[in-house]
C-alpha cells in the first residue's frame, strides 16, 4: 500500500509554485486530519490547480472542506 508523500502537505502550505498537481489516487488509509490539514492549506495556496483523490476513502467531513477550495483563485 502506497502511503501520500509527507512533504505534500509542507510544500502546499509554503504555497510553492511548482507543486501545480496533487494526485493521491488508490491511497488508501490516508489519515482525515491530514487530509483535512490539506484542505486547509489549499484553501491559502494560489499554484495547485489539480487534486486528486481517487479511491481515497474521503469522508463527508473532508469532501465539505474540499467543496470550499477555490481552485481558480
């Protein structure tokens, strides 16, 4: 089983303008506080315009905090 890349989550809050496409598809037992943390930190950066999230096991909780991220900004 495949685990996210931890530094994901710091490149997305330092708002990096390489980091364009996040794809953690089929990776499963993604903890929901990181995922959450994520959508926070997606909700500040302005370069990640692709997200995906495939087979993750998204929970209602996380999907809401997903719908607030503006990805056009």
């Amino acid at each position: 089983m495949s685990k996210p890349n931890p530094q994901i989550l710091s490149r997305c809050w330092e708002n990096e303008n390489d980091l364009t496409v996040i794809n953690l598809n089929n990776i499963l037992n993604i903890p929901h506080e990181l995922l959450e943390e994520l959508m926070e930190a997606l909700e500040e950066n302005v370069y990640v315009r692709e997200l995906s999230l495939v087979n993750t096991g998204l929970t209602d909780k996380v999907a809401y905090a997903l719908a607030k991220v503006d990805f056009n900004q």
